[in-house]
C-alpha cells in the first residue's frame, strides 16, 4: 500500500493555521513510523505498546492543552483534536490512552485539583512519568452512573473508599486512579494512588476489541485516602460528566483517523483489485461504497473543526460534543464496515488494519456515553423534554 497522504476532499486545511498543520503532520509521521508497523502484533498479543509512552510525551501529546508551567504544550483546542485523529488512525487503544491520560487524569486535576495537587501530578503525568485512569463506571451502573455504590466514609486525616469500578482504560498501568465515590450522597473526586492498602485493580483479560488498551477494575477495600488526595473542587456528578465532555471531544476526532484509514485502504485496494477484467473500483456499486465513505469523512471533518473552535471560544455545549461523537462514531463504524466489503476475504485478516479498527469502534461507539444515551442527550436539548431520569 502507498504512503498515507491524508484525505482532504474539501480542502478542509485551508482552514487550520500553519501550528495546526505542522503538529498534525509531526503526528501522522510518528504515527506511520513508530505505530503502524507494530500495531496488529499488540493487538494480537492484547498487550499495550506501553514504549511509546515517552515518546508522545517527549512530543507533547499529553496533556497538550495544559499551560507550560505544568510541562504541557498549550495547544489549543483544534490541536488536541487533530492529535486523537492522528493516533487513532493508528489504533483507536493509542488515542484511548492519550484521552484517558489528558481528558479524565489531568482535566480534573487542573480543574478540581488544589494548586499542590497541580504541582505534584500535572508535570509528571505530561512527563508520562505518572499513568493515570478514571474510574466512573461499576458493574451495576454504567450509562447511569448517579447510582454508583463506591463510597467515602469520612475519618481521621482522611476518607475510607469502599466500592469496585469496571471497564477502566490504564487501570493496572496507572501509579493514579481518579476515582468517583459518594461522601455524603454527593459524588466527589478521589487520587487514589497505586500504593494505598486495599486498592488493587486487576486486568479485564477476553475483549476482541481495544486489544492494544489495558482494561481493568478498580477494587476498593477499605481503603485509607488521606485528605490531601480529595479533589476540592468537586461537588457532584457534573464534575465527572464534565471530564466525559473532554474525553468525548477527543473521541469526535479521534474516529476520524479511523475512518481515514479504512477508507485510504478501500479505495487503494478497489483500484488495483481487478474483477470481470476490470478494476473494481469502476463497478458502480463499489464508487457508492466510496462516495459515502468520503461523504461521511468530510462531514465529519467540518463538523469537528466547528466545535473545536466552539471549544476554543468557549460556546461548545456538552450536547454539541454529543453530537459529533455519536454521529462520528457511527459513521466510523460503518465506513469500517464497508471497507471491509470492499476488499472482500482480504479484508478480514490482519494483513489489513480494517478489522482491527472495526472492532475497535465497537467499544468507542459503548464508552463515554453510548450511542443511545449520545441520542437521549442531543433529544433533550432540541424537545426540552428528558427521557430518562
Ligand atoms: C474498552 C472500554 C474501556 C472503557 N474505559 C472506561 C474508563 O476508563 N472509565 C470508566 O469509568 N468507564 C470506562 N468504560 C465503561 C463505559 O463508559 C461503559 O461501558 C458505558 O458507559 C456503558 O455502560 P454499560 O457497558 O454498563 O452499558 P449499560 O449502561 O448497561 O447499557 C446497555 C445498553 O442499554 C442501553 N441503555 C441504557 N439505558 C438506556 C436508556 N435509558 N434508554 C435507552 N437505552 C439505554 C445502552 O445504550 C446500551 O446499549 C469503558 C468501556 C469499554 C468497553
């Protein structure tokens, strides 16, 4: 297969600036250098490619929005998409990482965390020197997560942390769980740090999806949490839902990476591919294929760099973010779909990488909102009526 060239149909960076253009290509370089060539055999292996943790930090890409006096880049927030398009045109395990580490890790620090918390974590977690995991979801809540069961019991110097959390991405990689526990009904951020006696977080093994990402749950047994290690700032379920926001913007962009690359493949694949004497890409039924994938690519491409600059002029809404993740993901998951048609038994091994983003797009369509509770959100805010509680 020929060099990655991008897929531009509508010129879409005549509308980013130079700093723009020049950090995606830096990471689409890496990408195609340092990650392609050994992706399928992590994802074969179900191991992360946990190396390349210091490079894409020695590159800025954690943490990227953060100021430089935490050791971040400063970017903006176009910048940050384009990043998670990059790397999930990789494998969708690598952007995970990325997003858990910036969005759900240091989101929260630097918004709920007091200044001490900043200074200790923001320089290492950007450093890659520190992993971080967000830990919300529990066996028994999920999309709803205001039933979480993890509680904090106030005490002496500190709090005690009772509860179990599920399906949580770094978890047994991470020196530092954000957890969420109810203290007093009121659902508050905890540092739990890999240390603390009773803590344990033991990997989900027996996915077919996100193999190159570590999966785990967070087992709280009484758990000693000193004080110092409360995020101050937090004050209810709004705060969690406020670093999915983050996580979920990045999934936006992130889906696009995918989506370029199953459809680079298809269309190179359709026109070397030759059936009934000809090329198939000259069948008609195959040109729709393409046609609606580059349809969906462009539109998704327009529609992420509207919210980033919403997101970077502060007019984005959570049910924008919701928006563009459910539709982006839906749309990737079909052009993977397709793909796959297009290069017929070829298409399902791991020669090409279509399966493998495919099957990853299962878990990023179910994860930070699925696509129902995406559909629900978008529902309430044109009706003004809620659907659910
Ligand atoms: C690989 C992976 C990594 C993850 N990483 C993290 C992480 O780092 N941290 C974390 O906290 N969580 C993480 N998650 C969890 C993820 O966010 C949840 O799986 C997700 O929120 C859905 O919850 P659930 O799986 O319990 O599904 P459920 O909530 O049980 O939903 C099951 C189905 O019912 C539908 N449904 C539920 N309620 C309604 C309703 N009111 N109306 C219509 N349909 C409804 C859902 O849309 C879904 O189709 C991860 C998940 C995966 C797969």
């Amino acid at each position: 297969m020929n060099k990655f060239e991008g897929v531009d149909y509508f010129n879409v960076d005549s509308l980013l600036i130079e700093d723009e253009i020049m950090i995606r290509n830096t990471v689409r370089e890496f990408v195609s250098k340092e990650v392609i060539p050994n992706i399928e055999k992590h994802f074969r292996n179900g191991t992360f490619p946990a190396y390349l943790i210091p490079v894409m930090a020695e590159m800025g890409l954690l943490g990227s929005i953060f100021p430089q006096k935490y050791d971040c880049a400063d970017l903006n927030y176009i910048s940050y998409g384009l990043i998670n398009q990059e790397l999930e045109r990789g494998d969708s395990g690598l952007r995970s990482f990325v997003s858990v580490q910036s969005s759900l890790v240091m989101f929260p620090i630097f918004k709920f965390g007091s200044e001490e918390q900043k200074d200790k974590w923001l320089p290492q977690l950007a450093q890659g020197k520190k992993i971080g995991c967000f830990g919300l979801t529990e066996p028994d809540y999920g999309s709803n997560p205001a039933g979480m069961v993890t509680k904090a019991i106030k005490t002496n110097g500190g709090y005690i942390l009772d509860g179990a959390k599920m399906w949580i991405t770094n978890g047994s990689i991470a020196d530092i769980a954000v957890v969420w526990a109810k203290l007093d009904g009121v659902v508050r951020g905890f540092l739990v740090e890999k240390e603390f006696k009773g803590f344990t977080a033991p990997e989900m093994k027996g996915k077919h999806s996100l193999r190159a990402s570590v999966t785990s749950e967070l087992i709280l047994d009484n758990v000693f949490v000193p004080e110092e290690n409360l995020l101050p700032k937090t004050e209810g379920l709004k705060n969690a839902l406020m670093c999915l926001d983050q996580a979920r913007y990045s999934i936006a962009w992130g889906v696009v990476g995918s989506m370029m690359a199953c459809y680079d493949i298809a269309l190179q694949y359709a026109k070397s591919r030759v059936q009934f004497s000809k090329p198939i890409a000259g069948y008609q039924l195959i040109q729709e294929k393409l046609v609606f994938m580059i349809t969906e690519i462009t539109k998704a491409q327009l529609l992420n760099l509207q919210l980033g600059k919403m997101r970077d002029n502060g007019t984005a809404k959570h049910f924008h973010i919701s928006l563009a993740k459910r539709n982006n993901c839906e749309k990737a998951l079909e052009i993977a779909r397709m793909a796959r048609e297009i290069l017929g038994a070829n298409g399902i091994t791991d020669e090409y990488p279509i399966m493998r983003h495919s099957a990853n797009l299962e878990s990023v369509k179910t994860y930070e909102g699925t696509h129902e509770m995406h559909t629900l959100i978008v529902g309430e805010n044109i009706t003004g009526i809620s659907a659910f509680e």
